[in-house]
C-alpha cells in the first residue's frame, strides 16, 4: 500500500505543471485607471487584474509604472474560460 501511495504522489508531481493555467507572453501597450490593455503580437485587448481591487489614484500610478517596466509580461487564461471572451 506504501508503495502504491509512492508511485501516486510521484504521478502527481510529475503531472502538476499540466494542472495549471496557459500561460501567455504580452507586451505592454497602456493603463489608466480600471483600464489595462496589452498586446499579444497580433491584438490588443483589456485585461483585469484577478481578485484585486486599486482603490486610489496612487495606486493606479504605481501599477501602471509596474507594468511599464516589466521585464516580462505573462497573462494566465483558465482552462474553462473561452479566450475570445474578454480577460
């Protein structure tokens, strides 16, 4: 049973990267308040920020200065989300 219960966690350790979100490279292309929009290469479209509320302008400032100087810019899509509907 001990040996069972091994090869299970080891299955599922090798799996756990294929549990995830897709992961999606874009580039910046602007922000404002409530407002961020980024480009794949081929479009631009808006993004939000998941489960997290800015509720100030300084805020805004400061977020939108992060995103100016990322060195990389990654979006995660969910599985059961459709990518045409808005991220």
């Amino acid at each position: 049973m001990v040996m069972l219960m091994k090869q299970f966690l080891i299955l599922l350790f090798a799996l756990f990267p294929y549990f995830h979100s897709q992961r999606y490279t874009v580039t910046y292309h602007s922000c404002e308040p409530e407002r961020i929009i980024v480009e794949d290469g081929k479009e631009r479209f808006e993004i939000v920020l998941f489960n997290l509320k800015i509720s100030d302008e300084q805020g805004w400032d400061r977020t939108c200065t992060i995103l100016q100087t990322a060195e990389k810019l990654e979006i995660e899509v969910d599985p059961s989300s459709q990518i045409s509907e808005p991220l």
